[in-house]
C-alpha cells in the first residue's frame, strides 16, 4: 500500500521490491520507491520499523552478518548495487553515523583521508591537502580546524567530530550520503549546524536521512518515507506529508497516537 | 507522550464550543428581535447583546493565544495542525459575525418607518432565520467533521447571494412612491453599499494594522482602546 | 508516628559515625600495608644484601667459576665476575620467545573475537585457557622432547624459548580477544562504509585503535617468563658464556640463581642478581602501565 506521490524522473537510488530478513523474520517488506538526485530525503517512522536496516542494505553493510538476507534490488544510477564491488559501492555511497566515530588513533587530517590511506591509495601530498581542504571546507569545518589539523580527532567536540565524519565520507566526492540518525548524539546547537550543513550538501550530493526525530524530517528534508512495521507505507514531498498525508497510519504517526 | 498536546487542543475545543454557542445565543437574539417586526428593541435584549459581546471579545483574544501557543509547544501536524488552524480562521468569522449583530441590532432602533418594515419583516425574518441555520450548521460541520452539511452550507451560501440581490429590488418596487423616487431610493442604497464596504476596506486596514502589533510586540490589542 | 520520626531525626549519631569512619579508614590503611609489605620487605632485603655486587663490572662479565669465587670470599673480597651471560641469554631466549608468541597469539585472539559463540572458537579459548595452567616444567619436558631432541639435538636457546612462548601464549591470546571486544563495534563500521576491505579493517583500524591493550598483555606476558627457570633447566641447561648460538645452550638469569644457590662459594651472588631480575620487572610493569595510561 505505498502511494508513491512523486514521480521521480531519472532517480539516483532506485530501490525495487527489497526484503530484509533476520533469521526468520522480514525486517523489510517489499519496499519499492525512487530517491530523488540532489535532494535530501528522509527516512521516518517509530523504533523498529526497518528505518535503518534499509538504509544500511543500501550500502550492503548487512554482509558483515551472516543471519542477514535480502532480497530484491537497489540501483545506483541504474546499476544493481550487488553488480559492484562493495569497496567501488561504498565510495559511491558514503555513510555517518549515529555516534561520532573518528578513528581514535589518527589525527584529523588523517582521519578526512582515511578512506585513501587505510584502502593503501597513494596520492601525492598535494593532492591529499587539497582533499582534506575542501572536505573541511564543505563542512564548515576548516576555519575551526586549520591550525591543529595534526591533532587527533577525538579532541573536538561532539558536533565537530560529527562534521568531520562527513567530511570523512566526503572525501571520496561520493554521490549518496547515508545517514543513520546523525545528530541524535549532539546537542541542540551543534545538531541544528549539521541541519543547516545537510542542506547546504544537497547541491552537490544527494542525501538520505534517517530520523526518528520528525521535527529535524520536517525541517530539512525535500521528501520523506514513512515506514511503520518493515512496511513503506507512504513517501512523498515532505510538506505534503506533514500537513496531509495520505494513508491513516501516517496520520496516526504524525499526530503521536502510534509510535 | 502527546498528554500536552492533545489536552491543549481539547481545552482549545471546549474553548471554540463555548464561544461558538455564544454567538449562536446572540444570533438567536437577533431572530427574536427580527421576528417580531417591531422597530423598537427593549433595554434587556440590548444590554444583554452588548455584554455578550464584550464577553465574546475577551474569549476570542484568549482562544486565539491559546491557538499560538499550541502550535509553538506542540507542533501540531496532519489533520491536527489542520483543525488549529481551521480553528482560528473560523474565529476570525465568529467575530465578525457577533460585530454584525450589534450592527443590525442598532440598526433595528434607527428605522423611522414602521410600515415599510412592517412589510418586508417577514422577508427579513425568513432570510434572518436561514443565515443563522447555515452558521449553525457550518459550524457543526467543522466539530463534526462532516462533509456533506459544509458542502450544503457553501452552496447554500450561492442561492443565498441571488436572493438577497432581487429581495432589494422587489422591496423597491412595493414601496408606494413615484418611479423617481425608486431610482433615487436605489441609487442612495448602492452608495450605501459602496461606502459600506469602501468602510470595511478602513476596517481591515485596522485589522492589518492590529496584526502588525501583534507581531512586533506579541500583544493582542483587538477590542481594546488605544492608550498611547 | 510523626513522633516517632520526629524523634529518628532529633538524634545524632554523627560522632559514632565519624568515629566508624575514622576506624574503618585506619583498618583499611593497616590491611593494605600488610598486603604491600611483602614486595617491600623483598626488595628491601634484594637491595641491603646485593648491592654492593652490582657494578659494571657485575652486567658485563661472565660468571666466575667456583675456585675464584672461593678465594674471593675466603678474602672478604667482592665476587668478581657477573652474569652477563646470564643477561644476554635472558634477552636473547624472551625476544626469541616474544617473536614465537606474539604472532601466533594475536593471530588466535582476532580468531576467537571474528567467531564468537562458535564452537570452535569456544574450544580453542579453552584450551588457551588449559594451557596456562601447565605446569612450566611440564612445558620444559615437552620443549626437550620436540626441540632439544629433534631439532637442535641437544640443549639450545631456541628449546628454552619455545616452552617460554607455550607459557606466554595464552595471555597473548586472552588480552588481544579482550582488547578487541572493547573497541565499539562503531569503528569497525566506520571504516567497512569507507569501503576498506575486512582483513585491512582488522590490521590497520582496529589493531592499532586496541594496540596498548595488546602491548599491556605482551608486556605482561614477558615480565612472567622473565624469571621462569623450570623449563629453561630441561631446555637451556645453562652456560658460562655469553651465547647467541640458538641452537646451542644459553644461561639465564633465574638459571644463574639457582647456579649460585647451589654452590656454596657464589651464594653471595643471588642477591645482586635477583635485586636485577625484579628491578628487570618492575620498569617492565611501570612501563606496561605508562604505556596503558598514554594511550588512553
């Protein structure tokens, strides 16, 4: 019963039928939709709904563990992402994390590179300033950081180091950000500096969010999926969805009564 | 965890279905007094619309603060931010709709022709008697979420309109006075009309400025005297 | 009942407390010290009786033989000579057994953490398990029959080394699979979405994020075989010089001591040499604890 509201013309995600199952039991269910290039979409619903086992199937993170299986499909740019390396899917796909979780032992401009030293990339040292620059740069991180670059990460604050996992997925110059939860570890201020950084992003890359928090869904995002009980059950543009949605379970989510 | 919420738009609910019934009550007045086709109001009826509507003032400047300040808290979403909102604008209405009692309540006193009121009253009546049952109906559709009866009141509202244009003209020509005089007669109610509603642009422009009060200082001065 | 209360907090009992307090505080300062006392009163004893033996001399010389030590202590003269071939073969047999069983039990601690629950890993955590409780000369007698039997046929360094490194395994292994199931499972995350493969996830992101809890239970693992002697008598058997010939055998300091404590000329020996040995110890567990605290 989903009512895909929008027609997405030439998606940049296009999930067909995905199912995820722990052992015997179907976390996802059959979940069809399109993610819109360039905009930032957000993933909602109350705890345990498959929010973040879908976004996490989107960069097969499940192989890690063996007693989880999908089935169905998700292409990127038209190209099934099982049809690729993990290591080529996940520099298309970056992702961040609920915690902050800069690799303790490297400082921060090695932690912005970490996905070039740690796979044994070599690039010239200009090469890897200029990254480390711009990824800064996008995150409204470099003017902070400049001047102790040599430091280790986990010496700033929560939001910084939340800033600079992204710039970390940024590095690669990704098409898809994935974010399971980004702010639900930081205070108020330095969550709404990551809100406004997500939207700032969107012109060059193409966001998907996962939130419990339907506020922050409301705020920032262009379209939102609704998922109650492994099932998508509407998706749409978001000031459509939060003023007049569709399918009764969306309303009872919304107005508190479920969840 | 929406105790807050849903107790503040019940306590915005109880508040609008007080204030609803209390226009109706003035409504009601006003069919009392228009049904009974004399142009003289007794002290009672008129003290007691005028203090229904300055008790009508107060609980509309309390329920729409109660409105802003359920969407700020609470963020209301879906059908529910829908409701509030739908609330306050039916508020704006309910208001006008108390100021046009008191209007045609003073107006009732200043006719100096009891014979030609004394005609058209049943008219009046009739026309008094449907407005009030659309208003009462309308508003039920809105507490009982009902379609059809909104639907009813809207259209409703169209024939309404028609009526009200050929009730003037058909009140001119049974009125016992040379042709010019209709004309006259017609032309001074169509400057009347017109200078009605050029007031009621004055009116709004007061309402605008009311508005812009309220955003710059978050004071609610509807209905009360300008000190400064 | 509101009496009752009333009368609960009227009373004050603050100066029996106060005095509880003061006598627990005492108890527990007397109880710790007597607890400490030992390695004090060691060390004490170590120092009063060996130092005057300790010089240069005393590190960089072989051991003297018994006529010399005997007209030296007929003399009241300090025994010449010293246990650098004691050191040496100490050194050579611990790096010898650390390159053995470092290795192979940080390779089995990252085993037994990628398959937890698994029956097999649950079996080789056992048997980690069993095989720190073998008595060290039980692993003496199986390092003469695989090394000094087969190998090297006859006593060697390398036989010594091999039954150090059974001893210093299982620790090895235990603080890896600890520190690894430590780090939050959120790194490992980190680098998978970065789209490092796992091997290098396990080698370069969380070997290094847990290397001071490793290097904790590699120090910790050789500060103990550090003053083993048991098997080094069956493996090493000894020698009066310096030697860095793996297959042929080394002394070592414990085995000097139990030398010296057996030949009534040197006994005067044992003191200065055990004074080392625990001196040897003791900066390895304060550096163990530096390096734990640096690093966090």
């Amino acid at each position: 019963m989903t009512n895909t509201i929008a027609d997405i013309k030439d998606p940049i995600l296009s999930i067909k039928d995905l199912s995820i199952s722990y052992d015997k039991h179907k976390a996802v269910k059959n979940v069809t939709v399109d993610i819109k290039r360039n905009t930032v979409t957000a993933i909602m619903g109350p705890s345990g709904c498959g929010k973040s086992t879908l976004l996490r199937a989107l960069n097969r993170m499940h192989e890690l563990y063996e007693n989880i299986h999908t089935e169905g499909e998700a292409l990127l740019n038209g190209l099934n992402i099982y049809d690729m390396s993990t290591i080529k899917l996940r520099r298309k796909m970056g992702m961040v994390f609920q915690r902050p979780n800069p690799f303790p032992t490297m400082s921060i401009y090695d932690n912005v590179v970490a996905g070039y030293k740690l796979n044994g990339i070599r690039a010239k040292k200009k090469e890897k300033d200029e990254i480390v620059e711009r990824s800064l740069r996008d995150v409204a991180l470099w003017d902070e950081v400049k001047d102790s670059l040599h430091k280790k990460g986990t010496f700033l604050s929560g939001g910084q180091q939340q800033r600079l996992c992204i710039a970390r997925a940024l590095a690669f110059s990704p098409e898809v950000i994935l974010m399971d939860e980004p702010t639900s570890a930081l205070d108020p201020i330095a969550t709404s500096k990551v809100e406004d950084l997500l939207v700032k992003l969107k012109e060059n890359y193409s966001i998907v969010l996962v939130t419990h928090n339907m506020s922050q869904a409301a705020r920032i995002s262009d379209y939102s999926l609704f998922m109650y009980l492994g099932e998508l059950v509407e998706y749409g543009k978001s000031k459509n969805m939060f003023t007049n949605p569709v399918d009764p379970r969306t309303e009872e989510y919304l107005t508190g009564k479920i969840g | 965890m929406t105790i807050k919420k849903d107790d503040a738009i019940n306590h915005i609910q109880a508040d609008f279905e007080s204030l609803a019934n209390l226009v109706l009550e003035q409504l009601d007045q006003m069919e009392g007094v228009i049904t009974t086709g004399k142009i003289s109001v007794s002290e009672d009826v008129v003290k007691k619309i005028l203090k229904n509507e300055k008790e009508l003032d107060k609980k509309e400047v309390k329920l729409s603060d109660k409105i802003v300040n359920a969407i700020v808290l609470y963020q209301p979403m879906a059908s529910e931010l829908r409701w509030v909102i739908a609330c306050y604008r039916i508020l704006i209405s309910l208001e006008r709709i108390g100021d046009y009692v008191v209007n045609i309540i003073n107006f009732v006193d200043k006719i100096k022709t009891p014979e030609i009121y004394d005609k058209l009253h049943e008219v009046l009546a009739n026309m008094t008697i449907q407005s009030i049952k659309m208003v009462r109906e309308s508003l039920l559709s809105f507490l009982n979420d009902d379609r059809e009866i909104a639907i009813w009141t809207i259209k409703n509202d169209l024939v309404f309109d028609e009526i009200n244009k050929k009730l003037l003209k058909k009140l001119l020509s049974k009125t016992d006075t040379a042709d010019a005089n209709k004309h006259l007669l017609m032309s001074i109610v169509t400057i009347k009309e017109m200078m009605s509603n050029i007031e009621r642009i004055a009116d709004h422009a007061s309402n605008i400025a009311e508005a812009a009060i309220y955003s710059i200082d978050g004071k609610d001065i509807r209905h009360h005297k300008i000190e400064k | 009942m509101v009496e009752s209360i009333k009368t609960l907090s009227d009373q004050d009992h603050s100066a029996k407390r106060l005095f509880k307090d003061k006598f627990v505080y005492i108890g527990v300062i007397v109880l710790s010290a007597i607890t400490i006392s030992p390695i004090v009163l060691i060390i004490a004893k170590l120092i009063i009786k060996g130092y005057r033996q300790i010089s240069l001399d005393f590190l960089v010389q072989n051991t003297p033989d018994s006529f010399q030590a005997m007209t030296a202590v007929a003399n009241g003269e300090i025994i010449p000579g010293g246990i650098a071939n004691g050191i040496v073969g100490t050194f050579v047999m611990v790096v010898l057994a650390a390159v053995i069983a470092i290795p192979v039990g940080v390779l089995t601690g990252i085993f037994l953490y990628e398959n937890q629950g698994k029956f097999i890993a649950n079996l080789t955590r056992n048997i980690s398990d069993i095989l720190q409780g073998v008595p060290s000369i039980v692993l003496g007698l199986i390092s003469y029959l695989w090394i000094v039997k087969h190998v090297t046929n006859g006593f060697s360094a390398l036989a010594g080394s091999v039954s150090l490194s059974i001893m210093m395994l299982p620790m090895i292994v235990r603080s890896t699979e600890e520190t690894l199931k430590m780090i939050p499972q959120t790194l490992k995350e980190a680098a998978l979405a970065l789209g490092v493969p796992y091997h290098k996830v396990i080698f370069r992101v969380l070997i290094p994020t847990g290397f001071s809890g490793l290097l904790t239970g590699i120090l910790i693992g050789i500060s103990r075989i550090l003053g083993e002697t048991a098997p080094l008598m069956l493996t090493a058997l000894g020698s009066s010089m310096i030697n860095i010939d793996i297959t042929k055998p080394t002394s070592a300091i414990p085995l000097l001591i139990w030398d010296f404590y057996n030949d009534p000329n040197m006994i005067g020996l044992i003191w200065s040499s055990s004074l080392l040995l625990m001196a040897i110890v003791l900066i390895l567990n304060i550096v163990a604890k530096q390096v734990a605290a640096k690093r966090s």
